[in-house]
C-alpha cells in the first residue's frame, strides 16, 4: 500500500474541498464507485474511483478537520493508468488549495 499526501495550504478554506475533488475526477472521466467514510479517520469522506473498463481502484480521501488530502494505492487494486491520473489529480487540486 501506497498512501500520496496532497499540500493544503495552512491557510486554505477546506469547506470546497469535497466539490473540488469530485469535480477534477470527473472531469478526468473517473466513475464514482463508491463514497463513504472510514472508521479510522472519523468524519472524512472517503471514495473509490475507477477509469473505464480499466483494472485498478483509486482511493481518495478527504479528513477536513486534520487538513489532509490523500490518494491510497493498494497493492491489490493497482492498474497502470493510476500513477499519472494522481500526478494530475493532486496538481489540479493543489493549484487550488496553496
């Protein structure tokens, strides 16, 4: 398991972040597959996206009240679009929030 941390800004408002990262996967052409929270991280949003047809799962969550953003790859969800959809995934996002 691979765990990618987003840069957010001391001072960045957070309050649009989940929007944001909706938007930039979809305008990406993930499909959602899943949107949640986890046990863990109490009060974060969590989602599953996947590209197409395509083997893999991208991870992204969203844990507002630590003011982290981060992508988790695992192991046995990994496909070989995922690498360059998080380069331009945490760009998009990080253009924004520092």
């Amino acid at each position: 398991m691979r765990e990618i941390e987003v840069a957010v800004a001391a001072d960045a408002r957070l309050d649009g972040a989940e929007a944001l990262i909706e938007a930039v996967c979809a305008a990406e052409g993930l499909r959602l597959t899943l949107k949640g929270t986890l046990k863990a991280y109490p009060g974060c949003v969590h989602w599953h996206y996947k590209l197409g047809k395509e083997a893999g799962t991208l991870e992204i969550t969203l844990w507002a009240a630590k003011r982290r953003i981060w992508f988790k790859v695992n192991a046995g969800r990994h496909g070989g679009w995922i690498e360059g959809m998080i380069e331009r995934l945490k760009m998009k996002i990080e253009v924004i929030l520092i």
